[in-house]
C-alpha cells in the first residue's frame, strides 16, 4: 500500500470517476437533439463533471483522513465490464456503419471479443494478479480490438475525416504539393486543419503504405508502458491497474479512428523527462509537442515556470531555447510556404460560428450568448494568464505534482471554454491527469537534481 494510502486510492477513485463520465457523455449522445435542448440534456454532466474535476485537483493535504472504496480488484470487475460494453460497441458499429464499409466476418463478430471478455474475466477472477499481467491483458485488449477496426473497418471521410485528412497531406507531400492546399473530396472542401507536427508524426506510415491507425495505437501502447515502468516497484499494480482502466474504455475503443495519440505520447515523454529531471530533453519534447498540437501551447509556461522555481532566469531561458528548438527542426519547413494558411486553418477558421461548436461536455455553448464566438479566445487567454499569474504569486509550481496539476486545471478550463469542443479532447485530458495521479502519490521513482 501506498503512503496515506487512503488519499491515495481516492485520488484514483476519482480519475475512475471522471473517466467513468467521459465515457458516459463521449462525443455528446449519440442521435441527440440539437441545439438548446441538447445542451439542456448535457447541463448535469457539465455540472458533475466541473465538480468532480476541483475535487480531483484538490491538494492532498485536505484528504489524508478520507478513505476510498477504490481498489485494484474492484476496479478488475470494471475492466470486464468495459471489455464487454467494448465488444457491444463493436457489433453497434459495425451495424451502424456498414454504409462506409464497416462489416464483421464470423470469427471477428463473435470470436475475437469473446476472447479478449474472456481474459478480462480471468484476470479479475485471479486472486493476486501480478502488474505485468495486468498490463499484458490490457494491452491485448487495446491491440486487439485495434487490429480487429483495422482489418474490419476501413477509413472513411464519412464518418470521421480526421485520419484521411492527414493522408491525403501526407500523400500531397510525398509528391512534393504542399500539404496545405484545399483539397476536395466528393462535396466536401478542407483545408488541412492540423499543425505539421502531425504531417510528420504520420508520414512513415504513409510512406509504408500502412493504415494510419497502426502509428496511433503504436503511441497509446508507448504511453500505457512509459507511465508503469516510471513507477515505483511498491506501486506498479496500482499504476498499471490505472493505465488499463484507461486502456480498456470503450470510448477510446470505439474512437479507433483518432488522430492525436502522438501528442498523449510527447505528454508522457515530456512528463517522464521531468521526473527524471531531464529538463533540456524534457524541454526539446515540450517543443515537439507543441509542434503536434496547440493544446501543448497552454503547457509550456508552467513547464516554465517550474524551471524559474528550480533555478531561476537562466534556467528559464535554456528550457524556453530548448523549447522553440524543437517546435521548430518540425513546423521550421513549413513556414515560409504554409504560415499563414497553418494560422488560418489552426486557429482562425473556428471563430466563424454562431455558437461553439460543442457537443459534449462544455461551458462555451451557454457564454456565446454574450459574447461572439471569435472572443472566445480572449476569454481563454485572459483566463490563463490569470492562473500563470496566480501560481506565480503563490509560489506554485515548485515540485513535478503541482506543476501537472495546474497543467491539468489550465487545460480543463480551456476545453470547456473552447470554441470548438469534441469529446476526444477529454481522452487527451486523461493522459495528464493519469499522470498527475501517479506523481501526487508519490508513485513515480525518485531522481536527485542533477549537479
């Protein structure tokens, strides 16, 4: 058992629970009403989900005398749970979806889910499962029903254009066009969304003629792995019995067509490095990320500020040049052709609307009454330079768990203020607050500060 092992097991409990809404709310009901009604329906699970999120981040001071029904073998019977609501969204899917290709031969329909129910089920009927079997199940489970959307369901613009977009970018530049122009797909126009840290995350794939869903599921199974061999000997049952929690869900199982995997890998590299107080590397990795997505651009200066805490400016300024180093060896040859379409596409495009385009959970739908959806931003901004100066003031950010956990609060209140809100942000928010659950409890090995 874990030091204070009763706030421990709450802190998870209470990843357990969020994760457990998540999954409940995923991309926002599905068939669901639109517009005012909708959003009417998703109020509670806004409310719940804001509640349960300051509870989550509370400082564990306030609940050492608390104590918590999670356990490891409680949440054993919640992975065949998982494992089986999994193998039922499969079959929905597949029934849903045949219009894009979606199918299931025999054997998959009812072989490949029975079997990964199967050793779900044994594994929690096991009286003490080791960590490693722990992990290994999980990681069939998440390769499993992964191989078998691969093989089973193609990708199709229809239903999610998030991965096609990237390919047909990654093909555009494997023949030397820019990856940025429009391109036109039956009747629709895009322009590629995404920053050109996930052109490149992709491009070995495309190169290899392999379905793009071989790279993302390769970077779920590299977190999964970096976040339990990070943890302490003592408690890596604990760890891995989270990391399956995560593995198993059948949001994310359902979502086999993600995109942005490579950014929750860079997360837990960056976060790892930390630990081991590879602040340069770590710093380089923070770059990448940011290069990968823009939610890393919200991270940054708490990464930052940890640094200032540490060792004051000049700490700062390497980490800050280690930083725009490694954004820039990715976006540095795309900019002088494709900048202010990558501003445009990015960013801009979003604050064209009415109201947010926010389906799940969310604040921004109901502030776009008052304010325009292109002030959102301001809003956002306004909102995290206020906690930055918070934690500067009080003195925040001193140790790797403080800084994830403003990290967690900063990104959390961007997201339900976003303009554009989908349900997978929240799979991405789990990365780091699975992470701010080991290191608060002291889980993660120690390093000494390097002389």
């Amino acid at each position: 058992m874990a030091p204070n092992s009763f706030s421990s097991y709450r802190r998870a409990g209470q990843f357990t629970a969020l994760l457990l809404l998540i999954n409940l709310v995923n991309d926002g009901f599905s068939g669901r009403p639109v517009g005012i009604v909708h959003q009417l329906l998703l109020l509670p699970a806004t409310i719940a989900f804001l509640f349960m999120s300051r509870a989550f981040l509370k400082q564990q001071e306030s609940l050492r005398l608390q104590s918590s029904g999670w356990s490891s073998g409680r949440v054993m019977i919640l992975l065949v749970c998982f494992q089986g609501v999994t193998s039922a969204g499969i079959w929905y899917e597949a029934t849903h979806f045949a219009r894009m290709g979606y199918h299931l031969t025999s054997i998959y329909r009812y072989g490949v889910p029975a079997t990964l129910l199967a050793l779900t089920i044994g594994l929690a009927a096991a009286k003490t499962p080791s960590w490693k079997w722990i992990l290994v199940a999980a990681l069939m489970c998440y390769c499993g029903d992964m191989l078998l959307a691969i093989h089973e369901f193609p990708l199709n613009y229809l239903r999610s254009d998030m991965l096609p977009v990237i390919l047909w970018a990654d093909t555009n530049l494997l023949h030397h066009a820019s990856p940025y122009t429009t391109m036109f797909v039956g009747g629709r126009v895009y322009d590629f969304p995404y920053l050109p840290g996930m052109i490149v995350a992709y491009l070995p794939a495309v190169f290899l003629h392999l379905d793009l869903r071989f790279m993302s599921g390769a970077c779920v199974v590299a977190s999964a792995i970096l976040i339990v061999l990070a943890t302490k000997d003592k408690y890596k049952i604990e760890s891995a019995t989270l990391v399956a929690l995560f593995l198993t869900c059948p949001y994310l199982q359902y979502r086999h067509e993600l995109y942005n995997q490579p950014h929750w890998l860079s997360l837990v590299i960056a976060f790892v490095l930390m630990q081991r107080r590879r602040f340069l590397l770590a710093a380089l990795t923070w770059g990448v990320s940011m290069a990968l997505y823009q939610f890393s651009w919200i991270l940054l200066p708490f990464f930052l500020l940890n640094g200032f805490r540490r060792r004051g400016w000049t700490e700062v300024s390497k980490l800050l040049v280690a930083s725009m180093a490694g954004a820039m060896v990715i976006v540095g040859p795309f900019l002088s052709s494709a900048s202010r379409r990558i501003a445009s596409n990015t960013v801009g495009q979003w604050g064209l609307r009415q109201h947010a385009d926010a389906d799940p959970i969310n604040l921004s739908y109901w502030i776009t009454y008052m304010i325009h959806p292109d002030k959102l931003l301001r809003l956002q901004a306004v909102m995290l330079v206020g906690i930055f100066l918070f934690c500067l003031w009080k003195r925040r950010c001193t140790t790797l768990a403080d800084t994830v956990r403003w990290m967690v609060a900063s990104l959390t209140l961007f997201i339900l203020l976003n303009v554009l809100v989908d349900g997978y942000f929240y799979l991405m928010l789990l990365v780091p607050m699975l992470v701010y659950v080991c290191v608060d409890n002291g889980w993660w090995k120690d390093y000494p500060e390097p002389t």
